[in-house]
C-alpha cells in the first residue's frame, strides 16, 4: 500500500497502554527514532500515579482518614473483579477500576453498530466461564470452525487435519509436520502433568524443521504470551491435541466483540442494582492490612479517598498488587515479580466491503500479528443478518523490549500501519483499503506462561493473608483466560466469605480450570 493511499485511511488509536501500570517512560528514548522525538501520551493524572506508584512506592500519597466502611472492596474491574462483585451482590462491597470503562482485557468496542473485540476471544463448552455466561443472561454462541492457516499466500483450512496435506513446503516437511502431531497426540499429559508444566516446550521440538518451530512461535505469544522456549510444554501440547484429535468437532463458543460479551453483561446487571458501589476512574495506591479492617486509599480527579474494609479482594496483575499491598511475605512478593507480562495491542481493520469469511481464527506466521478474528463469524449466518463491516481483528503480541513502541500515538500508529500492510500482503484478494483502523494498545495484559508458573509460582502468589485474597487470571493458571479470571474471583469471594464468617480457611484452596 502506498504512503499515498494510507493518508486516506483514518487511524483511530485507543486504550490507556498504562492502564495496568507501571511503564517505564526510559523505553521511548531506548526505541529511538521518530518515537523519542514525542510526548509519551502517558501524562494523564491517573498515569502519574502510576509512575509515582513504581518509583516511589505507595507510601509517597497521603493517606486521609476512612470516609466510610465496606464488607469488601474489590480492587480491579476487569472481569475478574466483575465476577467477584456479581457474587458478593448481596454484601455491602466497593468495586474500584482504574480505568474509565468496565472489562479489562475482556472489552469490546463498536463500529457503526457492529461490535468487534478488543482482547479475549472465545471460551470453550467444557469450562466453567461457559456455564456462568447462562447463568447471567447470555447463551454462547458456536465458533464452529478448524483454524486455517495462511502460509505462503496460501489459505489452508483445518491446519492440523486434513490441512497437513496442503501445506506449501516439501513432502519431508509436511510429513515432519504429520510426525509431530502423531508424537504429540500419544503424549498423556495428565499422567506427566508437572512434568510437563516445568518444561519448555522447545525440548519437544529438537530434530524438527524450523519451518514448525516458526508456526508454534505464531500461536504461543497470541494465546499464552511466549514463544515455544519460554513456552510450558503442556500447553502446547494439550492445544495441539485439542486441534488435531481425529473425529474432534470445535467445542469453542464466543459472541461478536468475543467474551468482552460476559463483562458487558455483568456490568449491566450490577449498575442496574449497586451503580453507587462501582467507581471507575479511581486508582488504588495503598491496600494496608491492620488488625480489624483494611484501609485502602485511592485517587479519585486527584483527591485521595480512603474507605476501610474488613476483607480486600485484589482482582489487579500482580505486578501492580505487589507494589500497593503492604506487609506481603517476601516469599509471595517474590513469586509475584518472577510473573512475566508482554504488551499485546490488538488491529481491527474495518472494511465496508466482504475481504475474508473463510475461518473464524486464522494463523499468518512471519506478520506483524500472529491471527486474525473475522469480528461476526457467530452471527453471519442468523436469520435476516446483513454483514454491514467486514471487521478483521487482528492479534499483535509484541516482545518485552517492545512495550515502548505503544507509549505514543505516533509509535500505535505505526504499528497499525505495519498490520494493515502485512495484512494486505497475506493474499492478492486482500489488498483493500479499510475505512478506518483501530488499535487498542495495552502494555502489560497478558502474562508468560513459562516453565514452573502453573506449579510452583501461582501456588505462592495466591496465598490469601488475613484479610486480603487474589483473585485476577494471573493467580490461577495456567494461561490467562477469561474462564480462568471467573475461577479466580469465585475461590477468592469464598476465601472473604470464611473471614467473613470467622472461619478462614486452609490457604490451600486454588481452583484447577
């Protein structure tokens, strides 16, 4: 695409990168370039705090007198904190989120009426996160569809079933292909379950063409956050036995704007009933454990507030709760700062004419972005449904060393241009102009499932204290997901509850999704 044809394309960049903070403003100047010549677009009030937060510790806020006494503050809107507070309706609770909307990762966004995601894509009929969306009002809608894949410009369905055939590479690297899976599918992971999780998965790779190594580079950082060496090998290897199970029908369900759907709901319900509980824009500071309550203050259009409560839930990454609770055993604090988190931006190229409604997630190792969504796949075939936008989602995980890129508009927007080229390279029927890009940029939301996080990291940092519990996908392994978020919030809501009550309990009680 020319430079011509690109200034004609609106580009709309959005999401507070620091909206799980802190960031470190030094990486604008280590990217260089056009980037270190602008103003990061990180000085908005609440991301001063955050900076502060990271550089000076909570204790630098003062911290007024409580105004007013809850039975649970829950610290994080996303949809894990959304979960705990949907349980805790029927007690006196306080939902604090930093950010100006509800969701988290989970948020989904319209285009003229046509919904499409942000971050979280589907959930599966065998998790828990499928039986609480009935339960709140939503029925899941089916993917139905065996993820292709385009290599080489050439669009291969189902890629680990029949698509292993089809492959463009030579007859000894598609039968290398065919190998691993056969080596793969005979691997009982639950037998070898720890064993697994605390290896990585590149030990499982040696011997085999790069040509596979580069496919599974793709998929890890999109869906778990790292490539295969720092990739937990049961992860890999139970998602390709998902994939690749002879006779297997796709058991995965979603909603247009993906499960941004379950926290859009859940923040219906409860404003409709508890609106003077939930304060958006407010950012948590200091969460201090004392003997009879806990005081947490927070920063509301930059006045400090502070509210007791006699049990705190933390629905924040770890990364932030390690550095505003105070009094956390060295043990778990140190569990906390080995969790590992990678920016990861999302492109949604809106076009108003059909480009592509062949697959629902397709994979394009060597881009920009690892796959793309097709936004209405769920809904396309409804009675009387017109597809308006051909909205096209496009994942772009991004390494560590790259966060920075996302600090200004000038460096999202390059980013989203790199997409929207790379895109248009895939295929010859692709090089279409949308009528707008938009980029949701995040710096920190999803975190690396690496080699022992799942079993013996996560273990530590869930520990409840006396009167503050974890909840967030960070706690329960052993990937982020929204299913995993709902696991960690109901385990947490029962831990507030015994304390509640009188009772705690064992601090063994993590709920394994």
């Amino acid at each position: 695409m020319s430079a011509n044809r690109r200034d004609f394309i609106k580009f709309v960049v959005a999401g507070a990168v620091t909206a799980g903070c802190p960031v470190d403003l030094s990486l604008l100047a280590q990217n260089g370039g056009e980037h270190s010549n602008h103003a990061a677009e990180v000085d908005g009030e609440d991301n001063k705090i955050c900076h502060r937060v990271r550089d000076e510790g909570s204790r630098i806020f003062s911290r007024p007198p409580a105004t007013a006494r809850h039975d649970v503050v829950i610290v994080g809107g996303g949809v894990s904190g959304l979960a705990a507070a949907y349980k805790l309706r029927h007690r006196d609770f306080l939902l604090l989120e930093k950010d100006a909307h509800w969701g988290g990762n989970a948020y989904a966004m319209e285009y003229e009426g046509s919904t499409y995601a942000t971050g979280t894509a589907f959930l599966t009929k065998d998790e828990h996160a499928y039986s609480f969306a009935k339960e709140i009002g939503l029925e899941p809608l089916p993917v139905n569809s065996s993820d292709p894949s385009i290599i080489h410009g050439e669009l291969i369905l189902d890629t680990w079933g029949e698509g292993l055939d089809k492959l463009p590479y030579s007859a000894s690297i598609r039968e290398s292909f065919k190998n691993f899976r056969k080596e793969m599918l005979a691997i009982n992971v639950e037998k070898n379950l720890t064993e697994l999780y605390n290896k990585p998965f590149t030990d499982y790779l040696k011997g085999y063409p790069i040509e596979l190594k580069q496919w599974w580079d793709n998929f890890g950082p999109s869906n778990w956050g790292a490539t295969s060496e720092e990739t937990a090998a049961a992860l890999a290897i139970l998602n390709l036995q998902e994939m690749a199970e002879e006779g297997r029908s796709d058991d995965r369900y979603t909603w247009p704007g993906g499960l941004g759907a379950i926290t859009r709901k859940l923040a219906d319900i409860l404003e409709a009933t508890h609106k003077d509980r939930m304060i958006a824009g407010a950012t948590t500071v200091a969460v201090v454990p004392e003997k009879e309550a806990v005081q947490v203050t927070y920063i509301l259009d930059g006045q400090p507030k502070t509210v007791a409560a006699k049990a705190v839930i933390m629905a924040a990454p770890k990364f932030i709760t390690r550095r505003i609770v105070e009094g956390l055993p060295d043990a778990q604090d140190d569990a906390m700062s080995k969790i590992r988190y990678i920016p990861y931006p999302v492109v949604n190229l809106i076009f108003d004419k059909p480009v592509f409604n062949q697959g629902y997630d397709t994979w394009c190792p060597g881009n920009t972005f690892t796959d793309f969504i097709v936004a209405d796949w769920v809904i396309r075939k409804q009675p009387g449904y017109k597809q308006k936008y051909n909205i096209i989602t496009c994942y772009t995980p991004m390494k560590e060393e790259d966060r920075g890129y996302l600090l200004t508009e000038a460096g999202a927007r390059k980013i989203a241009a790199n997409v929207l080229a790379d895109f248009q390279k895939l295929m010859p029927t692709f090089n279409i102009d949308p009528v707008e890009v938009h980029i949701y940029r995040r710096g920190h939301p999803l975190y690396m499932s690496m080699p022992g996080l799942y079993t013996h990291v996560q273990r530590l940092v869930r520990q409840p204290m006396d009167r503050v519990f974890f909840a967030n996908t960070d706690s329960e392994g052993p990937e982020s997901t929204t299913n995993t978020g709902i696991l960690a919030a109901q385990r947490a809501v029962k831990e507030a509850e015994a304390r509640l009550a009188g009772r705690p309990m064992p601090k063994q009680t993590a709920v394994v999704g």
